[in-house]
C-alpha cells in the first residue's frame, strides 16, 4: 500500500493509480473470533479495546461488480468499534455469519476475523465492472450504509431495507485499515477544504445526526424548536448542535465537565448543563426512577431557555430515556438511535400518552440524507468535531478512549496518511469559512 501512498501524495493521475497492483495483503485493526470469549467474566468498563483489536496484515478479498477499493488515508472511531472490541452486547461474528450465507459475494465477509471500522477518507483505486459514477484517483469519504438495491424498500428509503447492514460494523473490510472494500453507493466526494483526518471523522455521526434532526425520516426541526441533545460535544452531539444552531433552533446541551461546557458553549450553545455537577439522580437504584430528580432537570431546562424541549436528542438509552420522555414538551418527540447506557428502556407511560409525545426510531442515514449531510460540510456549513489522532498501530488505545469517554468529539486514525495536515485541495475556501471553525475541537485538545 506504501505504493499507493506515495503515488497519491506525489499528485498521480487515476490512470497511473490504476496501473498500481493490487497487493494481497493490507494492514488492518481487526477482532478474532477465536477471542470472542476472552472477556467472558469481566465488568464491561474491564473489557479493554487494546487487548482484543490487533493490527497486523490481513487478506485482499476479491472486488465485486458493485464495489471499489479505497486507499484508505485516514479513518475514526465510532462506538460501534468499542462495541465490537468488547463483544457486547453480541460478537459481531454473528452479522458476518449472515452475511456469508447470502450469496458468493457475502460468502467473502464470514471470516476468523472481522476488519472493524465504519468511517474513512481516501482514494479509489480500482473500481468493479458495474461502477459508472466513480473512478480511480477520485478523492472520497465513506458513509457506511450498506444495502444493495434487490429489496424494493431500498427504492424508498433504503434504511428500510431488509439487507440493510453498517459497514465495518455488521460487514468485514472496515475502514479502520490501508485498503478498504466498500459499494460504490458508500462514496461521496470529500471535502475539497478538509486535510485526510478531518474529512474522514463525519461519515457516520453527522449523517445519523442529519437524519434525526432535519430528515423528513426524523424529527423534522423547525425554526424556534428548542431541542434538548444529550453529549452535545460527543460523536454525535457535537453535530447535533451545529444542526440545531443552522436551522434556527434553541440548543440545551447536556454534558459532564466545565472542560465540556466551556467547550459547548464556544461552539454558540448558549443553554449548557453539566450534568455530573447538578448530581442528578434520575434512578434511586438500579431498579427505581426518581420522578423528583426527572422533574428537577425539567425545571433547570426551563430555567435556561423559558420552555421543555421540542426534541429531544437520545441515544444515552436507559440511564436517561425516563427523564427523556417526562421533560419533552406536550407533543414532543423524543427522536432515539441507541442505547449507550443499556437497552432494557423504562419511562412512565403516563407522560408519553396523556401529553401526546411521540418516540421515535432513527438508524444511519440513506444515501441521499448522507449525501445532503456531506454537502453541507463541502460548503462549511458543518464543521468535523475531530478533536485528536491516534495512528492505526495505537487503534486499540484510541478505542479505549472512547469507551471510557475520555474524548471530546471524533476521535481520528491515520492510516496511510504519514502526517497531519494533508489533503487539503482548497487552502482558500478553508481559509474563508475559517481555520478557528473548522478546528475548534483540535484546539480544544490541546
Ligand atoms: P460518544 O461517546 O462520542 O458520545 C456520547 C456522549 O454521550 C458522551 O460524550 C457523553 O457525554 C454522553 N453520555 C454517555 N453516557 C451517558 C449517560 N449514561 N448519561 C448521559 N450522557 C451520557 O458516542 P457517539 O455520540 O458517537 O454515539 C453515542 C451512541 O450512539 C453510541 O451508543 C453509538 O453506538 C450510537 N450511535 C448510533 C448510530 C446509529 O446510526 N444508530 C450512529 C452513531 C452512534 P457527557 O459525558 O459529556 O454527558
């Protein structure tokens, strides 16, 4: 893959990347399925990424009709990998397994190991016999919507189709690599403004945050919405409010240190609650919520902004989804995508029906909220919330990272990238949105 590198470091042409072999092997971060025990007995704060996710050279599995390689300069961690790494709550085995009985081109994914990763910047390659829109030497980021275009649902929002998979997550050949496998329907032009670690950091968070909040498939923000967003400088949070912000809504954003809601705040969030400093106690024990304390938290939203929350932002799952559905506004949405803290949910029923809330369900993105998602970066109307790099011999640390949510933000990998900074096509239209934008999060970490 050195090849590769200094091939599109040097400027070649698509013609010249194309005329580069294939090596039959890559570097890549992977799980083993021989492992999948090897936490069985342990805490799962004891589990740790860096015992379980290797990096050494794995196989070159063959390119179908529909797919591209894709030098992979730099990746990111998404919790969907801390998810992997500790085997919770399933072994993604499992998924690979499905996957293999659906045909000769699944059959390649169901493996000993699983190469992990759902986000990447870089180059295609090589592209397969039935891909018309891309060819070697186009510059791309990855969304990780995986689905083929058999199922009919896939024709109307292809997040319904029966198929539908996270790549790198429920297929192999992540992007947490040298060399990714990907469909052509994954790509996206990157970022002409953004170096390889900035543009590789959105794929998967911003377009999830795009689909909750502004996608029809979502909770539709209007105008004067204040919306309640739990982890507003998380993966995802830290998109949530500059979506909010754009569209002319009333951000409250929930986080856990003064680091973070001064953080918060630089980013023009002005309603900001630390959470670990108001001490709430939503559960009195692992089995009883606090009505009290749901209300307290109610009082300290309406306190900042003058009214309850629109929306609400979820996905820390059962530690906040009580308190969640009781401070949403009569006929409020509370829009969820996961369940960070446990998914057995409970809330009290009664403030969901007699105040005619709604719960909704949000997954990913289609390809054409991903696409609308990454335009908005391309015209720096988004910025990456990449705070720090770790390179892909450190994968296992940088996922520790996340999982004890030590980080700010997206954390990046440097994969074939050999240093920070490059890959940056347009230095002028970066420098009119403005350096201090687009790495408020950098600057933070240091
Ligand atoms: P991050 O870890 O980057 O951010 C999550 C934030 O949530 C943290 O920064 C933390 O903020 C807050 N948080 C964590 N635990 C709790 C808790 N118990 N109570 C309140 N707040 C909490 O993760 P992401 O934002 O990338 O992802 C969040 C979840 O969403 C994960 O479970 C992930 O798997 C899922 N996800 C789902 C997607 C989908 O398509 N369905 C797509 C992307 C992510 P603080 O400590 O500052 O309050």
């Amino acid at each position: 893959m050195k090849q590769f590198c200094d091939a599109i470091l040097g400027g070649a042409t698509g013609e010249e990347l194309a005329a580069i072999p294939i090596p039959e092997s890559y570097r890549a971060a992977f799980v083993r399925r021989d492992e999948t025990e090897m936490f069985a007995d342990l805490q799962t704060s004891e589990k740790d990424p860096r015992r379980s996710l290797h990096v050494e050279e794995v196989a070159t599995p063959e390119l179908a009709p529909d797919e591209c390689y894709v030098a992979v300069m730099a990746s990111a961690i998404n919790f969907n990998t801390v998810w992997t790494s500790i085997f919770e709550p399933l072994a993604t085995f499992a998924f690979l397994g499905r996957l293999g009985r659906e045909g000769l081109w699944g059959k390649r994914h169901d493996l000993p190991y699983h190469v992990v990763g759902s986000d990447a910047s870089g180059v295609v390659v090589r592209t397969g016999s039935a891909v018309r829109s891309w060819r070697p030497g186009d510059r791309v980021v990855l969304h990780s919507n995986y689905v083929d275009s058999e199922d009919p649902q896939a024709h109307d929002d292809s997040m319904l189709a029966s198929n539908q998979r996270i790549w790198g997550f429920e297929t192999n050949f992540g992007g947490l690599a040298d060399l990714a496998v990907v469909r052509a329907s994954q790509l996206m032009r990157k970022p002409a403004h953004l170096s390889w670690e900035e543009a590789a950091v959105s794929g998967l968070c911003n377009c999830t945050a795009y689909r909750m909040l502004v996608s029809r498939n979502g909770a539709q923000m209007k105008q004067g919405d204040v919306v309640l967003i739990w982890g507003a400088t998380g993966g995802l949070g830290g998109y949530a409010v500059q979506y909010v912000l754009n569209g002319g809504g009333i951000p409250v954003g929930v986080v856990s240190s003064p680091a973070k809601a001064k953080l918060l705040a630089s980013m023009g969030c002005e309603a900001v609650i630390d959470r670990k400093a108001a001490a709430y106690g939503f559960w009195s024990d692992e089995g009883t919520q606090n009505e009290a304390e749901w209300r307290r938290f109610g009082k300290d939203i309406r306190s900042l902004v003058g009214d309850d929350p629109d929306i609400v932002f979820e996905h820390p799952g059962r530690e906040t989804m009580g308190a969640s559905v009781f401070v949403a506004k009569r006929a409020g949405t509370i829009i969820t995508c996961a369940a960070t803290s446990g998914y057995m949910i409970e809330y009290d029923n009664r403030h969901l029906w007699m105040k005619l809330k709604t719960i909704k369900s949000s997954h990913l993105a289609n390809y054409a909220e991903a696409w609308e998602a990454n335009k908005l970066i391309e015209r720096g109307r988004i910025h990456p919330r990449l705070s720090v790099v770790y390179p892909l011999s450190e994968v296992g640390e940088a996922t520790r990272q996340v999982q004890l949510n030590l980080h700010d933000g997206k954390v990046g990998v440097r994969c074939l990238a050999p240093e920070l900074g490059l890959g940056i096509d347009d230095p002028a239209f970066r420098e009119k949105i403005g350096e201090d934008k687009i790495t408020l999060f950098q600057r933070a970490a240091k």
